[in-house]
C-alpha cells in the first residue's frame, strides 16, 4: 500500500531524508519513530504530496507521490503534527466543508463525529473546544472521505494522558477497520502500543525496522533479575552484595543461570534479614531499542 524507494529531500546543503526505503502492507501500521530533526515530518509531507522529494520515489496504493499527486490526496488521510482548524466553525461546519472540498463524505458527518465521540459537541464553535477536542475533530476531516491510506505525524503531541490514551485507542480500531496507517511519533508507549512494525529514523536514514518483538530481542543481549523487598533501608545493600544496581525501590541484578541467580538472591536477602517481595524478569523495552540505535550503541 505504501512504498518508497530511496526517498531523499534535500533542503540546499542539508540533506533531512537520506535514501528511505520502507513500505507499509495492506492493514499495517507502520511506526516511524525516532528523536526530533530525524526527518519523520519531512517524510510524511513527501508522502502527502506536500514536498517534492529530490530524488527517489515512493507509491502508495501503486499511485506515484509526484506523477499522481492528486489521486495520492483523495485516497490519503492526513493528520499534522499541529492541525489547523477554524475556531468560527462548528464541528459539524468544520466537517461539511471538507467533504465540500473532497466531493464527498457529508453523510459520514454523524457516524464521523460518534467516532471521534463529538456528536454531542457538533454545534459548539471549534474556538470552544479543548485541545484534545480539536484533535478528535482534526482526526475525524482526515477521515471524511473515507479514505483507505491514514498518515498520522505525532497523533497525540502536547495531549493530556487521558486525550492521548482515547487518540490511540481510536488509531487502533481504524486499523481494525482494514485502514493502512502510517504512524511518526517518538513516543516509544506509542509505538509500542499501536504498531505492528517499526522504523527507526536517525539522521534522516532508516537505522533499523522491524516488529516491536523483534527489535527488543536484538538488545537483550544481557537479561535482568528486578527484585522488590520490603525494608528499603536495604535496597541498596542488597544491590551492592549482588552486584546489581538500583532502579527505584528494585534491585537490578544481571542474570547468569536462571535458577543460580534466583537462589543467590534468595540467599543474600536471607543473610541480610530482607523480605523479597516480588521477583521478575526484566524485558527489554523499546526505549532500550532507541537508545541502542540512536546513541551509538552496538546494533546487530
């Protein structure tokens, strides 16, 4: 549905996407992720039509990004990182006047707004809603013609966690729905969260892609023992008699043989006079994959 082929954009001597070459299959959604200034805007706006790419090409929905722009924008939904909306209109206006200007979609408005759970607010004028209220709207004109294609760059940036938690859980039924979703964020619960696969972004290249899964096994290179007891005058003791350190109230201890380090944690509690009370394995996160790709940690 969506693929690129050494996409590149070059603003003067400054290059913000260096040969991206990614695609996104039939219900997908694909997470672009990575620090700010990688160049994950700049991509999505080549993938909107909005820039021009330098050189290299991308399709989507086998229509080319510069040859048929405009069949790109009428099977693309596009949310901004900060979308504009028109604060003298009402929701339902806001609505009806993008359908105007796709050639369809006013009979989606109700469904549209019970979606984005704004049907109760399709009157008020948009300069009266909340912030995460104006996304809600934003989300749902990106959807008012229905179409198949969702580009979604930072989706729930400056939200509050509850308008965030409600953006996301919306995002994943669409995909639900069949929708193909194109994702940029660099928030890593996010990502988690929403995607069925990841691209990591840094310094304009793709650096890694893969499933979440998948790119958490590359950098569990060590597993970790986390251990929470009760005393917590002890906690760091007991880092520093197992040799581990200290993320909170856990205990961080490497693991070398399961049950052998289980059992020395167990003994030295008991030597030191703490009561454990819980003992887990500690997975790598995607943070950890982040930091591994964009920090110069060894990446396999």
């Amino acid at each position: 549905m969506i693929e690129t082929f050494g996409l590149t954009k070059k603003f003067g001597e400054f290059t913000a996407v260096d040969g991206v070459s990614i695609s996104v299959n039939e219900g997908e959604i694909l997470g672009v992720v990575g620090p700010n200034g990688a160049g994950k805007s700049t991509l999505v706006k080549m993938l909107c039509t909005i820039l021009a790419p330098t050189s290299g090409s991308a399709e989507i929905m086998g229509l080319d990004i510069v040859k048929d722009a405009q069949k790109v924008r009428a099977v693309v939904g596009y949310l901004p990182e900060e979308p504009r909306v028109y604060d003298y209109m009402s929701g339902e206006e806001f609505l009806s006047f993008f359908a105007d200007v796709y050639g369809r979609g006013r009979e989606r408005i109700p469904e549209l707004l019970e979606f984005v759970g704004l049907e109760e607010h399709a009157k008020r004028k948009i300069g009266e809603y909340s912030k995460g209220m104006k996304h809600r709207i934003s989300l749902a004109r990106a959807l008012i013609h229905d179409p198949q294609v969702l580009i979604l760059d930072e989706p729930t940036m400056g939200l509050d966690p509850a308008s965030s938690r409600d953006v996301r859980e919306r995002v994943k039924s669409m995909r639900r729905s069949g929708k193909t979703i194109l994702v940029c964020t660099h928030y890593m619960d996010e990502a988690d969260f929403l995607c069925d696969k990841l691209a990591i972004m840094n310094r304009g290249k793709i650096a890694a892609v893969g499933k979440p899964e998948e790119l958490k096994a590359k950098v569990a290179k060590q597993r970790y023992l986390g251990v929470v007891i009760k005393e917590d005058a002890l906690i760091r003791k007991l880092a520093e008699e197992l040799g581990g350190g200290v993320d909170g109230r856990m205990v961080v201890v490497g693991i070398r043989g399961m049950n052998s380090t289980i059992a020395r944690v167990h003994a030295t509690a008991k030597k030191l006079k703490a009561t454990i009370l819980s003992i887990k394995t500690l997975d790598p996160s995607l943070d950890d994959v982040f930091v591994a790709v964009t920090r110069g940690g060894k990446w396999a």
